[in-house]
C-alpha cells in the first residue's frame, strides 16, 4: 500500500483535482452535522474542510449515491439506455464503506442475478474514506466488526497526521487518480504516521468506553426464539413509525417496482421502501403476514441479525448510529439487542 | 442484460374456469421457457407487476398459460383485458421442482383452490414421462362446485392409466357427486405408505397449514412435503427483500420450499 501526504493547506486543491474524474462530493458542516455537497472550486477556507472530515459518519449514508431513492430501471415497449457517469465521493467512514462491501454487494452484486444499475455505479464511483478520529456517543462500530477507520474498501483512505492528512492508495483506481495529483501529495513523513497511529488507538479506547458492552455473541439465536410479541411491542412503545431509522439505515436494501404509464409505454420506477411500511409484506387479495407493527419490528431486527449472518457471516448493521441519532423516539438498537 | 426488463406477451386466448378465475394463453416475443415450479412475473399495462407461477407444461414451447384469480389491483385490470391485448412478462424466476428425485415414488399433490393452477405445470411435467412414478395422486379441494378449476381436464386425466384423482368441495350440492368436506379429508386412506412417495402441496396459507400437518401426521418425510410459499415478491431474483421467509428468500430459494427448510420459523404459513 502507498502512502502520500496532503497538507491541510491543499484539501481544496486535492477536491479540484478529483473534481477531474467526476462529480466531487465532499463532508461539509451544516447545522454541527457533516453532510454532503457538490466541490464547485468555491473558496473555503483549508481548515473549514479539515474540520469536516474529522467529523462522525455525514448524515447521508452511502447508499444514497448507490441505489439513490428513486430511480428508473425499465421501460417499454421502448427500451432506455442507462447513463451513469463517474462520481467521486469523500467522507465515507469504515461503517460506511463496510455498508456498501460487506452488505450492499453482497446484496446487488451477488445471487441469481446482478443490478446492472449498481454495478456500474460500483465501478465508475471513487470512494475515499476517512478516519474517524472522534466518536460521538451514537457510535458503536467497534462493537459490531467494525474500526473508526477504514484501511480497505475505499479507493483512497484519509488519515489525521501531526499536520495534515495521510492519503493511503488502497485500489487501482485510486492509484491512477493520485498519480495525476502532481504536487499536491508529497512524500509522508514517518512522524506523521505514528500521530495518525495514536489518534486510531485514541479512537478505538473512545468507542471502547461509549460501549463499554460487548454484544453477545449469539444475537441470531435469540431473535430466532425471540417470539413475545410484548418484548417487540416494549421495545418499540415510543416509536412514531416515522421510518427514519430505515431511511437512513446504511445497510437497508429493500426496494419495490412499481410502474407508471408514460405516453403510449410504461417506465419501471424502483423506489427504496421500508420494511415499517404497514403494506411492506401485503400480497395481493389483502393478506399481510406483517400486519402487526411488533411483527414488523422483528422482521427488521431478524433480517439484520439473524438472516443476514446466517447468509453472509456479517450483520447488517455497521453501528454508524445513524439510526439512534435519528430517532423521533428516542430508541437506542443497542439497547433494544442486549435486552434480547 | 437489465433484469427488470419485461418481454411483451400477446394474449390467445382467455378460458373462463370459474366466476373469479381465468387462464390466460400468452404468446411471449421471444418465447419464455421454464421449469415446473418457476413463476414469472406478469405486468398488468400501466398498473403493475405480480408473480404467477404458469400453470401449463413446460413442454409447451409456443404459448404459456397462466391461471389467475381476480383478487386485487393488478388482477382486475388483467382480467379487463380480451384475446388480442398484449402485456408483458419477465422470468423465469425461481428453483424448479427437483424432479429427479421423484423418479420410481409415488407423487402426492395436493391443490386447493387456484392453488392448482402451478400443479397443474407440474402434474403436466410429470405426465410427460408417467411411467418413471409409481403413481400420481391428484387431490383437489375446492370450495363449492362452482369454484372447480380445470374442471374440463379432470375428465382425461382421470382416463391416464398411472392417475388417481381424488376431489372435494367444501360445501356441497345436489350437481356434485364426489367427496364434501376440506381437502385433508383425502387425504384419509391414502393408498400408498408415505414413506414410498412425497408430497407437493399448493393453496391457501390455512390450506398449506392443515395439509402440512396432516402429512406429517401420515408419517411424510420433512424433506419430502413440497410447499409454494409465495409472498411478496417483487423483483424476483432475491434483491428487494419483501419474500423473506427466515434466513430464505422465496423467490430465490424457493418459490417451493421442502418443510425441514422452513420448519423452524415461528408460523411458516402467515
């Protein structure tokens, strides 16, 4: 793995050039959360940029750029010609990169067929992930496979030095972007590595104390034989039904087809959907196996952590605490899991 | 290829089985094969998709039937369409019958309602080579007389030398001759030890429910009860996750799924 240095006073300059690959999206920070905007080459101060990237997980889980929220995927009787064009996005931490890996492709990428859609988008998007040098309290990757930083996965990986920012090449791609960064990237000196060391340990002994908890270990077993409806209905007595937690869920994948007459055809409209939704499970004549919200509330803790290891030895969920932070009702996933 | 892509399909012809049930004939451009036990999913213009499992041979190469009860939105507007009107499909999707494994058993069906309609492809697939079986046992049970689906074909495959066919009907009336009551009441003296054939069972959740137990009280393998368990499904090919049935996805790994794979969950058939 090779290993640069940008100084804190180039991250405009380093935004600019990855703008050449494609549309840049990079961590900004609005209302004290780190959220996604467009690079235009405007004038922000270095340090405002700095800042961002230090900040936890942007509100946007990464999915958003990968499946977007709606999208058309079909039509006819003319067909249609998809058009994706390379993208570049900045500011995804190890919850999140490990969302689109360890679930996502396992989802779209693998089985009986691929998405052609997300497919393509895996390969023309740029993925440089960033360290994440300051746990909030809504955070618990640690305790669920994952690090509060990313050293696979992405294309690059920003790190915090002493003063300023490691960039590691972990692809290809990434290879062939940072060659073409001319003076911007600069040998890494070996001072910075071993303060980007000790801010990685800093932030591990964090998490380790917000989480101080392990989960236990057989988490698909006890939701299998979780079958009191008064657990899930306990567990769920604050909740609005806002769905909030499933939109901005990482690693959420559902979606439904549906179609709408244009002209003298049809378009295929795929929209994400959300397993909370009361007609998630209705088929058709009306019968709903998910009638219940508390049966509608352990469907979702089933897919995540029982379903999903028991097919891909990993659960789905990263622990990027979006969905705590988010919640109308003030319902915490960790807890509801070690009550389980 | 883009997997949400639909074929177009021309209708041939529409039969009329009962009131609320019609087999439609379809031409599809190109021509769709399948497997018995695969369903495809079948677009009502500018409404929507659902899945169906066709209800033909698959031995048939020109033209696809599909039976289907009016029950909701997508079905209503399918059922306003007539011979001429084109709609479209996509598939197949889904694992077909493992049928090798039935070579020299007794082969148990048993439908309920529409829930014949797939049997019917893989009673059809099954003729195709009858001898290979011990003995197909066709049990049908339908709510009243009115509601019999196939009710012109019973007569030929009751004629098939390797058949046996056993009907019921919920309630009864003074037009129907055969055997009153639910389809497990067929089930009763079954003329062969269960522990020689196996069972392939299509219908109503409460139907599957009460004839997966009754099987099992019979003494049928876990491996050997055949279950379509068709949920929501949406995609088709294990993507959208609406079909989940355990750590199972029923278009994916199923729609038919063997008992010992399903056993476990809390309620199989809600």
């Amino acid at each position: 793995m090779r290993s640069l240095f940008l100084p804190l006073a180039s991250i405009p300059a380093f935004y600019t050039r990855l703008a050449k690959y494609g549309e840049t999206y990079y961590p900004r920070v609005l209302e004290r959360h780190a959220t996604y905007e467009v690079w235009r080459d405007e004038e922000i101060p270095a340090e405002e940029l700095y800042q961002a990237l230090k900040m936890i997980r942007p509100v946007e889980p990464l999915k958003e750029f990968f499946l977007g929220s709606r999208e058309r995927v079909a039509s006819f009787p003319q067909l249609f010609s998809k058009d994706i064009k390379p993208k570049v996005i900045v500011g995804a931490k190890d919850c999140d990169i490990r969302s689109l890996i360890e679930i996502q492709d396992n989802v779209y990428l693998k089985g009986v067929l691929e998405d052609p859609f997300y497919k393509e988008r895996r390969e023309k998007y740029l993925v440089v992930t960033v360290d994440c040098p300051e746990p909030a309290d809504t955070c618990f990757c640690l305790r669920i496979g994952g690090k509060p930083y990313s050293a696979w996965g992405g294309d690059l990986n920003l790190s915090f030095g002493e003063e300023g920012i490691i960039v590691d090449v972990l692809s290809a791609k990434g290879d062939e972007i940072v060659e073409k960064m001319g003076d911007v990237l600069t040998e890494v000196d070996k001072k910075e590595i071993k303060k980007r060391d000790k801010h990685r340990a800093d932030a591990e002994r964090k998490l380790a104390k917000i989480n101080p908890e392990e989960f236990a270990p057989d988490l698909p077993d006890r939701i299998e034989h979780q079958l009191d409806t008064g657990f899930w209905a306990k567990a769920m007595a604050n909740c609005v039904d806002c769905q909030a937690c499933e939109r901005i869920c990482p690693t959420c994948y559902c979606f439904l087809l549906y179609d709408i007459p244009v002209g003298k055809g049809v378009e295929r409209i795929k929209v994400l959907d959300w397993c909370y939704h009361a007609a998630y499970g209705r088929v058709g004549g009306g019968m709903n196996p998910l009638a219940h919200f508390s049966h509608r509330l352990r469907n979702r803790f089933e897919c995540k952590f029982m379903a999903f290891p028991r097919n891909f030895k990993v659960y789905a969920c990263t622990g990027c605490g979006r969905c705590i932070a988010g919640c109308t009702g003030k319902i915490d996933i960790r807890k509801v899991l070690r009550a389980l | 290829m883009n997997p949400y892509e639909s074929r177009q399909a021309n209708i041939k012809e529409v039969i009329v089985e009962t009131p609320t049930i019609r087999t439609f004939v379809l031409e599809p451009k190109p021509a769709l094969s399948f497997h018995a036990g695969q369903f495809i999913e079948l677009t009502a213009p500018g409404v929507g998709e659902a899945p169906f499992t066709p209800s033909s041979s698959p031995y048939e190469e020109e033209s696809l039937e599909v039976t289907i009860m009016k029950v909701g939105r997508v079905t209503s507007k399918l059922f306003d369409l007539r011979p001429g009107d084109t709609l479209a499909i996509r598939g197949p999707y889904g694992v077909p019958y493992d049928i090798d494994r039935y070579d020299g058993r007794h082969v148990l069906i048993v439908g309920g309602g529409v829930g014949l309609a797939p049997l019917r492809s893989l009673f059809l697939a099954l003729l195709h080579n009858v001898s290979a079986y011990k003995k197909i046992h066709l049990y049908y049970g339908a709510r009243t007389s009115r509601d019999v689906v196939y009710d012109r074909m019973f007569k030929e495959w009751d004629k098939i030398k390797n058949v046996e066919i056993r009907r019921s009907v919920d309630v009864g009336d003074k037009n129907w001759k055969e055997k009153v009551g639910v389809v497990t009441v067929l089930l009763d003296g079954l003329p062969f030890k269960p522990k020689d054939g196996l069972a392939v069972a299509c219908g109503p959740p409460i139907m599957m429910k009460f004839t997966t137990k009754r099987l099992l009280e019979l003494g049928f393998a876990d491996e050997d009860i055949y279950l379509s368990m068709e949920k929501n499904m949406s995609c088709g090919f294990g993507k959208c996750g609406h079909c989940r049935l355990g750590e199972l996805f029923c278009c994916k790994d199923g729609p038919v799924i063997t008992w010992d794979r399903i056993k476990h969950l809390e309620d199989a058939f809600v």
